[in-house]
C-alpha cells in the first residue's frame, strides 16, 4: 500500500535527502504568500499614519487647537443645559401675545388649534415655529414638483437606450453639473432674481432636483427588460410610444418611489437653505442662536427633528406600500409601538410564531 502511494502521489516521492519532490516550490509560494502579506501589513500601517498625519495637518490649519476647546467648554457646557431647556415662546403668535414660556407655550398653543392656523396664516407677522416648519416643508415640496418634469426629460434623454451615444452624454453632463453645486450655492445663484427668500429657496430645490432625480431615473432605466421594448416596437409604435409603453411603463413605480425619496433630502435641504436667510424653520433657528438664546433655539430643533421624521416615516410607509409583496407592511404605529420591544435591542424577535 505504501509502495502504490508513494508511485501515484509524485508529491510523496523522497529523494536523497528525503525531500518530497515539489517541496522547493511549496516552500517559495509559501514564501511568496508570506511577502506579499508583510508588504501589504506594513502598507495597511502607512496608510493609517498617513491618514492620521493628513488629519491633524488639516486640523491645524483649520485652526483647531485642543487648548482652544478646552477654554470653551465651559461656554458649551452652559449653553448645552440651555439647550436641554426648550423654550416655546415663539411656537405660536398666540404664545408669544400671550407671554407664555417653556412647554407650558407648546402645550398651550395645541390646545388651541385655531392659534396654529393663525400663525401659519399671519406668518408675516412674525417669524413662529409653526410658520416656519410649514414654510419649510412647503420649500421642499414644491421645489420638488418643480424639479420633477425637467429631471424626467433629462432622465430619460440621458440614457442611451433613449438617446444614441455620445448625444446623451449632453443630458447626463446637464445634471451632473447642476449636482456639482450644492443647493447652498443654487440659492445665492438665484439672489438677483428673486432674493435670499423662500422663493429662492424653493428654485434652488427644484434645480438641485434636476441633477439629482434625473440621475436616478436614467440608472433606472438603464436595468429595464428589453422584452416589453421589443413587444412595442413590433406593434408599429412610434419612439416615443415606445418608450412611454415600453420602457416607462416598467419603471414607473421606482419612479415614484425615487421621487418619494429626494422629497426626503429636498425637506431637509430647505431646514439648511433656511439657515442662510432663506425662509422657514432653519432662520428661526439661526436668530436665536445669533441670539445666544439657546433654549429657543432647541425648541426649533426639535420642531425640525419632528418634520424630518414625520415626512421620512410617511415616505417610507409610501414606498413600502409600492414595493410588492409588502401591502402587508406594518402602520407607523406598529413601528412606534414596536420600539418597546426590548428583546428586538437585543437581537431577538418577540413575533409570535
């Protein structure tokens, strides 16, 4: 047995000194593998310390100095307590006539609903919490509908199933220049036209949605089937027939839930553009912070945190019911009452099975 062994298996064979053949070939890829690991261990290691050494470069010259935050923190640490204090004083015009202060203003003003239908009304007044988280959601959705039928044209006139190469390289260079530039800029842009207000806030978030969408809608249609394209295109129809029937019509649904999606970012743009003088809840923050009254200030916070999760939360529950095979999907309820769970904290499913 030992004999066939050794006469099948070349790489049990021993010569004279009682080294298996291929065992010098064994032994360089072991050390070839050993190198190749050493270099690429000790490149793992430069490339950490030259990350770190670039980091504190830069913070350096950023100006930031260890000494500097620790004579701060003192600052921040008050200003943090104040912040840990909302104050609702300017939630509602009828808060402020009244003279109310803390929660006791939010509880208030809630239980008066005709007061926040009145601050939404007179924004001009004077600048509420309540006015301006309408304002803010208004500047996201409407700029959202008016960024929407440019980014479907230059969404689908930027894919080459569209469009023959290099022509649609005119459309998709369009909206990758306007995603060049951020929403802060689109909205200085904007200046001479129409001011640093709501309405330019609201252009510079269609315009923002242009780039944006429009690059999801032409990935979108860069994955559709050609069989339905084909099944058109057989019928006689003409371009664009084919391509609302044959290549709109399956992805019509991403669509929607793509757009569903950047109303999320648009909402959360317009609380930034609201920070340089735009309009909405973002400038009510920045005057009380310009203020030094922080406990006002993270009252609008909070107002901001509400609105960004309240429209990601019906965004979602709208997307989900889109998808297929999740019509079946939990409520926002469910998913509120669900944060009780305690055995889902920790990995573990409750569900009864």
């Amino acid at each position: 047995m030992s004999r066939d062994r050794t006469e099948d298996d070349p790489a049990a064979t021993r010569t004279d000194g009682g080294t298996a053949r291929g065992g010098p070939r064994i032994e360089s890829a072991l050390d070839r593998i050993e190198r190749a690991q050493s270099i690429k261990r000790a490149l793992t290691v430069v490339g950490v310390l030259a990350v770190a050494l670039f980091a504190m470069a830069s913070a350096t010259y950023l100006g930031f100095t260890l000494a500097s935050i620790w004579r701060q923190l003192p600052t921040f640490l008050s200003s943090l307590v104040a912040f840990l204090t909302p104050d609702f004083h300017f939630f509602t015009l009828y808060a402020t006539d009244q003279g109310l202060h803390g929660w006791n203003a939010l509880v208030q003003s809630l239980l008066n609903p005709s007061a926040l239908v009145d601050s939404v009304l007179r924004r001009d007044e004077g600048l509420t919490i309540v006015g301006g988280a309408v304002a803010t959601i208004l500047i996201g959705f409407t700029g959202t509908v008016l960024g929407f039928p440019l980014a479907l044209l230059f969404g689908v006139l930027g894919s080459e199933r569209v469009t023959p190469f290099p022509f649609n390289f005119i459309f998709r260079g369009t909206m990758s220049t306007i995603r060049a530039i951020p929403a802060l800029v689109w909205v200085l842009i904007y200046v001479p036209l129409v001011g640093i207000t709501p309405v330019g806030a609201m252009l510079a978030v269609g315009t923002d949605t242009v780039g944006n969408l429009g690059r999801l809608f032409t990935d979108e249609l860069e994955e559709v089937e050609d069989g339905p394209i084909e099944a058109i295109s057989s019928t006689g129809a003409s371009s664009s027939q084919t391509v609302v029937f044959g290549m709109l019509s399956q992805v019509s649904t991403s669509f929607v839930a793509w757009t569903l999606y950047i109303l999320e970012i648009n909402v959360r743009i317009a609380v930034s553009l609201g920070v340089v003088g735009a309009g909405g809840i973002g400038q009510y923050v920045k005057g009380r912070i310009g203020l030094l009254n922080f406990s006002q200030a993270a009252a609008g916070i909070l107002m901001i945190i509400a609105i960004v999760l309240t429209v990601e939360l019906a965004s979602s529950r709208l997307r989900a019911r889109l998808r297929p095979g999740e019509h079946e999907s939990r409520s926002i309820v469910d998913v509120i009452m669900g944060l009780g769970d305690g055995g889902k904290w920790f990995g573990q499913s409750s569900k009864k099975q």
